[in-house]
C-alpha cells in the first residue's frame, strides 16, 4: 500500500496525541499529505420564545470553531516535522464528519485514536473509531491509548 494523503482525526485527548503522533510518522515514512481534522459536535441550540436563536449559541459556536483551528495548529507544531498540513474543520457529528471529510478530501488512510472503552460506557456511547473503521472507503488506522508510539 502506499499512502499519500493521510487524514488524522484529532480532539482534546490523549489519545487524539497518539494518533497525531503516529499518523505524522507514516506520512513522513511514505512522503505523504496530511490533513487534520476536528469535529465540532453541534450544541443543541437555545430557541428564544421569538424563535431566534440565542446569542449564547452563537458565541459557543464561534469560540469552537476558534479552538478547533488553535488545536489542528497545535497539532502540527507539535508532530509535523514540515509536513504539508490541511485543516479540516466542520460542525457535524464525529464518525459523520470524519467519513466525510475522508471521502471529500480523498484520503488513502484515516488514522484515529481510541480510548478502549469496554462494558456498559462502550455499549451506551458506542465507538467512533469503530463506527469510522466500519463505515470507511479507506483503511483506517487505529491507535489505542495504551499504545505506546
């Protein structure tokens, strides 16, 4: 196989690191394209009693946003290594958002990290790296937390 675009999902966790870590190292290994990508997960919106939204709302989205792009930059600077790096970043939901921005973007490898949930918390909140693994029109690469990259 050889990859030349590879998509790393990254959040605010350790694990997210790992796959960042670990995704920057294939592709500097196969003198691949990155692009990082993070969801912002939609906030249920506050309905005025006119039927606007509230401003609260807004702010949050906007604050989001703002800190998905300081996160992806973060990212970059701290495992790039001066790889070229493209910043994904929308409002949808994980699994959704990560598949699609794989497909728009035309990625050859997604690499995600997981947290290795097991029990009632994995049947109650499921797994995105696995709902991505199963869903995915490309390899998926996933990272465990206890993995040591």
């Amino acid at each position: 196989m050889n990859f030349k675009k590879i998509l790393i999902a990254v959040d605010n966790s350790t694990c997210s690191e790992k796959a960042a870590k670990a995704g920057y190292e294939m592709a500097e290994k196969f003198g691949a394209n990155v692009a990082l990508v993070n969801i912002v997960e939609p906030i249920p919106a506050n309905v005025n009693p006119d039927l606007t939204l509230a401003p609260v709302f807004l702010e949050t989205y906007d604050n989001s946003e703002e800190n998905s792009h300081l996160l992806l930059k973060e990212m970059e600077t701290k495992y790039g290594k001066g790889i070229k790096t493209e910043y994904l970043s929308v409002v949808d939901t994980a699994a959704h958002g990560i598949i699609q921005q794989s497909d728009e973007w035309g990625s050859d490898l997604i690499v995600i990290g997981t947290y290795g949930r097991t029990g009632l918390y994995h049947f109650l909140m499921g797994s995105v790296a696995e709902h991505v693994a199963r869903k995915s029109a490309c390899p998926v690469l996933i990272v465990p937390n206890k993995c040591d990259v």
